[in-house]
C-alpha cells in the first residue's frame, strides 16, 4: 500500500487523476516528481490499509504539481523536502493529511544523533492554499539539530491553517543543546486571517524566523496576538500594518523585526514591538518600521524595547516615512522606546514611473539623473 521513490524520475499523468497510497515515500536520496500538468491530482489513501510502517530512509524528495491539488493521506520523508504546486487552483491538505519531514534519530556505534528538520512547500500560482482541521505538517528538528523550513504561497488567493495543523519544534540533545528554530513563510493575496494563522505558527514552535507578506489589504496583529520568532518581517505590500498585540524578537540575544507597509503603520496603545536581550553581555536588537505611502502613527501606551543585557551593545531602530514637503508623514512618536543606542528617523522620496536612472545630465519622463536626487535631498535638508 505505499508508493515508494527510489533514484531521480518524472511520473507525468493525462487528464484529472486520482492516486491512492497508504503512505507516500522514498528511498535515501530519492528525487521524484509527479505532474498532472494543468489537471487535477488527488493523493487519497487506502481504505482499511494498515498503518504504514515507517521509514527509516533521509532526505527524500517528493514534487507533487497540477492544475489543482488535493492531498489526503499520508507523506513521510525524514529530513527530506514535500513540495505540492498548483498552477490553477487551490492546494488543499484534508484531515487525514500527515506531511512529515521532521528530523530523525541516528544511531552512531554507541551514540544517537539528531538530523535538521525538512521543508514543505504548498504553492498555489492563483488560487488558495488551506489546511483542513485534521491536518498535520511536521518540519520539526531531531534531538539537538535544527528545525526545517515551511513555505505557503497563494498569492493571489488566502492561506488557511489553524492551532494543530502545523509543527515546527526544536528538541534538545542529551547535553540540554538545541538547534535553530523553523522557519516559516507566508506569502499570501490577502491575510485577513493572520490571527487564525499566526497562532497555528506560534502553538508549533516556529520560532526560528516568520514572514508574513500580503500583497493587498491590511495585516492587524489584534490585542492578545503574539508573533514571536528570533526574525520577524510583516509586510503589507498595498495596505496598512496596525500593532495591538505583540511582535517579539526577544532571546538570549536580540533578535531583528521589520514591519513594512506601502500605506500606515500603527502601533496602538499596549502594542510591545520587542527585540530585547535577556542574557548578560546579549546585544539589543534590531527594529525597523516603515510606511511607503501612508504615515507612521507610533502611539502612547506602545513599547519598542531593545534592550540588550548586561554589558551586551544597544540595540537599533530604524524608522521609514515617505517626505511631505519639507516634513515627513509622521502622525505620531509617542512609543516608549527601550534601551535603543541609536533612534534613525529616515524620510524617504518615491520617484515612480522610472525605468532609467543615470549619474549625470538631466531628468526627464523616465529618466532619473544622481544629480536630481542629489539636489533634492540638500534642498530637503537644507530645511532640517
């Protein structure tokens, strides 16, 4: 009952096709792809198969593509790589979906060593990509190893996951010793759901790094929310970013955060945007906050923290908005900042609608000239 790679190889079917495997899998090494082209593809299981045995083989490859697809059994491939890309439609994991890439355990003579965690990629060109409640994806890391990578891309469409669908956990070796974090990235036309999908990133562990990207509409991290990961990037490539909740690169170190917006950014009464460092001789981190078209609004009752710990450097912020004349579009600084060495407001022009830009002579239609640039920024500062 289950479907095996072995070696490199392409599997191209013809027309809407269904395949059904109690576990799909592959041998050490095993590169494989199976393409339905602009069709359908269903991965299902076996109905009264038993319980696939597992495998001890690592670093497997499986690449799933179609029109559209659905996949509803099970896909373990230790330490190896799952990738379902739909060129049309959705991607859609059901409740009887189990992808595991995790690390495993691998015995040495006398000695048990972990493997990193693999990666899972869900891909929809132009429609969704949505995780039913009983799914389960696993990129989680072996004993003392690193976590893997999860990427989920619907570009044009949304991402749906909830609490329990995702794992991303790092485990400590014999010695108390971890790796690095998972990874995750989202990559989605809109998020108004960030809420749902951030806390299925958060109850995961994920907290190696976390991108999450819409390219229209606004991102709202709500009061109670807590996005947490040793690197955090939030960009709203169209919209707005408003902070309620919290945004925390804190650790022994101080982490990086960026939030990005193409209009506002807000930070709200009770919004913590943190990057502080809790161990001694821990350096501060890094924030940055930028609004491309739109006005920074940092607001009473906020905290940017980026302390370091004791003897560790302070830490940095960074601050973006776009010129207004002779001033700059920002609503509000009244956020508390914490242990920041260094407080940047830059104030930036957008020259669009530029397709040539040269170091010399004049400016016209779409050519932009460094002189031009040069001039506006002394008249700029000239006012400062």
């Amino acid at each position: 009952g289950r479907t095996v790679g072995s070696g490199q190889g392409r599997t191209t079917l013809q027309g809407n096709a269904t395949l059904r495997t109690a576990q799909l899998t592959g041998e050490t090494g095993a590169d494989q792809t199976l393409d339905a082209g602009t069709t359908a593809l269903r991965i299902g299981g076996l109905a009264g198969a038993a319980a696939p045995t597992a495998s001890a083989a690592l670093g497997a490859a499986w690449t799933v593509q179609a029109g559209a697809v659905e996949l509803d059994t099970t896909v373990e491939l230790g330490s190896g790589r799952f990738t379902a890309r739909a060129e049309s439609g959705d991607v859609v994991l059901g409740d009887n979906a189990r992808v595991d890439v995790a690390g495993r355990g691998i015995r040495f003579f006398d000695q048990t060593r972990g493997s990193d965690g693999g990666s899972v990629t869900l891909d929809s060109a132009s429609g969704n990509v949505a995780l039913g409640a009983g799914a389960r994806i696993d990129v989680s890391a072996g004993a003392g190893a690193d976590a893997g990578a999860l990427t989920l891309n619907a570009r044009q469409g949304s991402v749906t996951a909830v609490a329990g669908n995702l794992e991303g956990r790092t485990r400590a070796d014999t010695a108390g010793d971890r790796g690095d974090g998972a990874r995750a990235h989202v990559d989605a036309g809109t998020l108004a759901n960030v809420s749902a999908l951030n806390a299925a990133l958060q109850a995961g562990g994920f907290g190696g790094e976390r991108g999450l990207r819409a390219r229209s509409g606004d991102i709202e991290i709500a009061a109670g929310d807590t996005v947490q990961a040793q690197r955090v990037t939030i960009s709203a490539d169209s919209g707005s970013i408003a902070v309620a909740g919290t945004v925390s690169a804190s650790g022994t170190e101080g982490g990086q955060i960026g939030l990005y917006a193409g209009q506002n950014v807000t930070l709200q009464a009770g919004a913590r945007v943190e990057a502080a460092a809790s161990a001694a001789g821990g350096d501060g981190g890094r924030v940055e906050i930028g609004a491309v078209g739109g006005t920074l609004d940092l607001r009473s009752g906020a905290i940017i923290d980026v302390r370091s710990g004791t003897g560790g450097e302070a830490g940095h912020v960074q601050l973006r908005a776009q010129r207004d004349g002779n001033d700059v579009k920002v609503a509000a600084l009244q956020s508390d900042v914490l242990g920041a060495g260094r407080v940047d407001l830059e104030a930036v022009r957008v020259y669009e609608g530029i397709t040539t830009l040269n170091a010399s002579g004049a400016s016209s239609g779409s050519t932009l000239t460094l002189a031009t640039v040069n001039t506006n920024d002394t008249a700029y500062a000239a006012q400062h």
